[in-house]
C-alpha cells in the first residue's frame, strides 16, 4: 500500500488528500441529514479518513521537499 502511495505523482497525491479532508464533513452532514448517526461514530469515521487522508498530503510533501533539495 505504501508503496502504492509513494508512486502517485505529487499533484494527484495532495489532490485526493485536500478532496478526502474538506469532503467528509460534508459527506458525513448530508448522510446524517438522511439516518441518525452518534456524535462518536461520526468522530471515529473522520478520524479514520483525516489519517488516510494526511498520509497523502504527507506523501506529496516529502516528494515536493526532496526534488526542491535535489535542484540545489
């Protein structure tokens, strides 16, 4: 899986990292609009999904910091 992670280029990587953080929320709104949802479901559902989602973002950093380091 990581390594999966580490071969997605480094615009697509943060892309599905910012679209998984600011989607939930809403996701998760509209759902609980539609079945009633415990506050602590919700929580650990977010919590699962914003660890997914900084694994990307931090995927995409570490590639953008090593080939800014590589130019100097």
């Amino acid at each position: 899986m990581i390594a999966k992670l580490k071969a997605l280029p480094e615009k697509v990587a943060f892309g599905i990292g910012l679209t998984l953080i600011l989607g939930i929320g809403l996701l998760l709104f509209l759902y609980s609009l539609f079945f009633p949802i415990d506050i602590w479901t919700t929580l650990f559902i977010e919590g699962i999904v914003f660890g997914i989602a900084m694994l990307f973002v931090l995927s995409a950093a570490d590639k953008r910091h090593s080939r800014i380091g590589k130019k100097k």
